[in-house]
C-alpha cells in the first residue's frame, strides 16, 4: 500500500437543516484521510437538484474538492446546462456523470439519457474543465443485455470522454479483478476505483442489495442473518470490508471511493485499519 492510492467519500443529500449541520460536521472529520475529492449524490429523477447543487456550492466556498452527481432524469438541455455553469462558476472541476433511475413509484415516465450521452453532452459544451468520473459495474448493471455489452457500454462512456469509474459496491474481490482484466481486454485503459460500501445494518444492506445488483455471498449472509446483537454486525462487518480493502490494494486497485451515508465511523474505521492514515 502507498501513499499515492485515491480516496473519495461520497455523500447523499440530507433532507433537513440537522442531517445538513451533520454532513459539514461529517466532511470536516473525513478530510482527516486526505481524500482526492467529496461526492454528493442526485436524487433519482432529479428529485435533489437544488439541495446537492446548493450543498456543493456551499462546501465550494469553503474550498473544498467537491463533485456533483448529474443525470438528465427529466430534464431538458437547457436544465443541464445551467446547473454545469453554476458548477462551473463555483469553481467545481469534477462530475460524477449517470443515467440515474427514475424515483421510484414513477415507472419508466421518460426516456433515461444514458451516461455516454451526458458524458458527450458536457465535454461539448464545457470542453475539458470537468474532470469526469462515471459509474461501473463489477457484478454488472442489472439491465445490462449482457456481460460484454455492459462492459462495451462503458467504454462507450470512456470513448465519450469520461476520465475515471467509480464502481457499484461488492463484496467479492475476484468479481472486480476479473472486471477489470476484461475491460482492459475491451481497450480500456482508464482508473477504475473499487466502490466500498461499509456495513453497519445489514437489513438495509440486504435489501438495497436486492435492488442495485450487488451481491452479498452467502457465507457472509448466513453470518450477518445470524446476529442478534448489532454490535456483531458491525464489528464482521469491519473486519470483512477492511479486509475487502486489502485484497483490492494488493491486487492493484488504483483507491477506494467510500459511500460514507453520511456518517464518520464506519468508513473512518475501515481506513484506520488499513493504517492509510495515522491521524485519526
Ligand atoms: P448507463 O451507463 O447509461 O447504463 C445504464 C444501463 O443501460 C446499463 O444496463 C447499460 O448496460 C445500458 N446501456 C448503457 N448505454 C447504453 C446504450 N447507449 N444503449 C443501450 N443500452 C445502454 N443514481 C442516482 O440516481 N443518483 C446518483 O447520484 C447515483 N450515483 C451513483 C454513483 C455510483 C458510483 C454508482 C455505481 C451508481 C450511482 N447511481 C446513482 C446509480 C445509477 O444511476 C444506476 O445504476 C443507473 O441505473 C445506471 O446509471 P449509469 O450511469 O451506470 O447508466
């Protein structure tokens, strides 16, 4: 493990001034790690666009590294590229670009802009001043046609422009080592940073699971279904996404981008014992 590996915490946008107050408090603690970048994520749809847009902005002027999530959900052109000039103003230099879902409850009420398309979209309009992540799929996106067709649709992506992947959680080292040797295979030869989802309640892990995709083996399952003390979850649960982290460094894998849920702990702990840090 070296010093150059890149950390990113990701962050959801709270609902209420308290969950806001907290997030602040939150970002302060994990810049601890020195991470490469904050993200804050877009509500399906669009359903967050002022509140992430004006969280960025915010934590912008305190001159921190912050990239939006962006997704056409409904919108129009003209939508998207305001949002880009106002990010563009505050001085943000990365995105986090996506098709998104639609809320759900909503169905399929639009036709979704597929990430490459958004991708295209910015680099014409803002040429290179964003540095542009998008998202992969290790286990693969739960729509995807295929295999191969998921993995051609992000180069479609990186051939649209993006500079770096971020990826969906799993628990499975080999399912990102194997990803990324097929997309080197495929001619991608771009960063792609290994998502890490701490685990802490493993009811809402499993049935988020269910519905991006991300696969939870079954021995950890049987263990997790098994407690009944809280404390025991987290506490394997540390133990296996520390480990997670270890496998993928000495495996090669470029960083660890953190989907924090908006809380210190967990992703602090993880990083304390992969002794990533010492200030803590
Ligand atoms: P795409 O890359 O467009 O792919 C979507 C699906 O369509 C895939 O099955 C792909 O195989 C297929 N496909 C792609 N291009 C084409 C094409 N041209 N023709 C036909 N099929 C195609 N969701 C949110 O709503 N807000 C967020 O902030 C958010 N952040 C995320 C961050 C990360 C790191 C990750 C991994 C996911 C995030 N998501 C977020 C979830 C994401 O929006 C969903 O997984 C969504 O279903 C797919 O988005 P995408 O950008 O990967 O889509």
């Amino acid at each position: 493990m070296t010093d150059s590996i890149r950390i990113s915490f990701e962050f959801f946008p709270p609902k209420t001034p308290d969950g806001r107050e907290k997030l602040y408090k939150t970002r302060a603690a994990l810049q601890a790690f020195n991470p490469e970048f904050f993200s804050v994520t877009y509500g399906a749809g669009g359903t967050t666009r002022e509140t992430t847009a004006d969280i960025v902005t915010n934590l912008r002027r305190d001159g921190i590294s912050i990239a939006p999530h962006l997704s056409f959900g409904g919108d129009n052109e003209e939508t998207i590229l305001g949002l880009l000039n106002q990010y563009k103003n505050a001085g943000v230099n990365r995105i986090v670009a996506l098709r998104g879902d639609m809320p759900s409850g909503m169905g399929a009420v639009a036709q979704l802009v597929y990430a490459n398309e958004l991708v295209a979209f910015i680099r014409r309009h803002t040429g290179d001043h964003f540095h542009l992540e998008v998202a992969a799929y290790p286990e693969i996106h739960p729509e995807a046609e295929s295999y191969d067709a998921d993995i051609g649709y992000l180069k479609g992506k990186f051939d649209a422009g993006a500079d770096s992947a971020l990826t969906q959680y799993f628990y499975n080292p080999d399912a990102y080592f194997y990803f990324i040797d097929q997309c080197q295979k495929a001619g991608i030869d771009k960063p792609i940073y290994p998502g890490i989802m701490p685990i802490t309640n493993y009811t809402n892990l499993a049935r988020f699971s269910r519905n991006c995709g991300a696969e939870i083996p079954r021995w950890l399952r049987q263990r997790m279904e098994s407690y009944r003390d809280p404390e025991d979850v987290k506490k394997l649960g540390l133990e296996v996404v520390t480990d997670l982290c270890e496998t993928l460094l000495e495996g090669g894998a470029p960083g660890l981008h953190f989907y924090t849920m908006n809380q210190v702990e967990p992703s602090a702990a993880i990083l304390t014992s992969l002794a990533i840090s010492q200030q803590l």
